[in-house]
C-alpha cells in the first residue's frame, strides 16, 4: 500500500546535495540531481555511515566511511567495500512539493511525521 510523505519544496533542495529525512521510522536520503528526485535508504549497507554526507556526483553517491559507491537511481552497490545495494523509494513531484512513498511494508507504523536530522 502507499504511504506517500512530503519531504519539502522542489527549491529548497539544492541539486548534488543529498538530504536525510525520517519517515516513518525510516532514514530516507533524498538525492537531488539533473536527472530528478530519488530516494534511498539513508544508512550504508556496508557499515551503517549515514549516507547522504557523502559527495553526490550525477547519480551516484560516495559512502564518507568507506568510500563505497552507489547508483541512487537503481540503489545498485558499483563499488566496494559495499556490495549490497540501498533501498530504493519512489518519488513524485506534485505541485513544486517532493513526495516519497514508503510502502506500509517499510514502515514501523509510529505514524510520526517527517523530521530532518541533522
């Protein structure tokens, strides 16, 4: 089932610079890039480094531990050490807001409203 989340206006993301939104109990790294909006799982599936502080280039993402890269469109692991790939989140933009969906299955059912971390 869908459980769609606005995440913030389309311009208060700056393109190559990853956000981290929780959603439902879920660290969400939001990647704004030329291509669009896309959304993984926010925790590195090598070493859990939270993965948006990593350098954004195009559509790829760069683990700031371990330097692992991650293709943010697919979530596909393109280098080691990782080789497990993130989780990946639909996205829609709709009317200037940008909306991650995060399937009833994802959630931990809290109900809590989004919050960025910092």
């Amino acid at each position: 089932m869908a459980n769609w989340h606005c995440v913030g206006r389309v311009d208060a993301f700056e393109v190559d610079f990853s956000e981290e939104v929780t959603l439902d109990g879920q660290v969400i790294a939001v990647h704004p890039t030329e291509e669009g909006f896309f959304a993984t799982s926010g925790i590195c599936t090598h070493e859990d480094e939270r993965i948006f502080e990593g350098l954004l280039d195009r559509c790829q993402i760069e683990c700031p531990k371990h330097m692992a890269r991650f293709d943010v469109r697919t979530g596909a692991a393109l280098s080691p050490p990782a080789i497990t790939p993130l989780l990946t989140y639909q996205v829609e933009l709709r009317d200037d807001y940008v909306w991650v969906n995060v399937p009833v299955g994802d959630r931990d059912d809290t109900g809590q409203s989004p919050t960025w971390n910092s």
